[in-house]
C-alpha cells in the first residue's frame, strides 16, 4: 500500500530553525521521495518503507527541541505526481 504523508515540525522556542533543516535533511538522505514547500515537507512511498524511515527520524527530530509540535497528515495514495488541473 502506497501512502504520501505531509508533516510540518514547528519548534516553540527562538532558536528554531535548525532542528528543521536537520529534520529535512535527514528525511532528504532518507531514500524516499520527499518534497517540500515553505509550509511542510512530503513523503511518498510504501507504508512499511515510510513508516520505518519516520519513526525514528520524528523522535529525533523531538528530541532535538525543548517543546514543539509535528504535524502528520496520511493518505493512502501516492500523490507525488500530483498536478492541479484547473
């Protein structure tokens, strides 16, 4: 089963910036297809091979602030190819 997961990692403290860059960055030299924007980072591939590459990989990036929230967002396709039509 295929899924694409959106995740947004918002520290809540002023130094914010480079848990995120370390958290992309894993996520990029993850294998995955991974795609950003300025708001959140896709993840595209098979459920067992993204889960097993999030799970640790969202610990850590928890780990590496003193508060802060991540969002996660499934669906069960992959919408790595996704294009607007309108």
């Amino acid at each position: 089963m295929d899924i694409s997961v959106e995740l947004t990692l918002t520290p809540i403290q002023d130094d914010y910036e480079p848990a995120i860059i370390n958290f992309i960055k894993e996520l990029r030299g993850s294998g995955l297809t991974v795609k950003e924007n300025p708001l959140s980072t896709q993840v595209y591939g098979s459920y067992d091979e993204v889960m097993n590459v999030l799970v640790p990989h969202m610990k850590s990036a928890l780990e590496a602030v003193d508060r802060g929230l991540l969002y996660m967002k499934m669906v069960k396709s992959d919408r790595s190819d996704y294009e607007p039509h309108f």
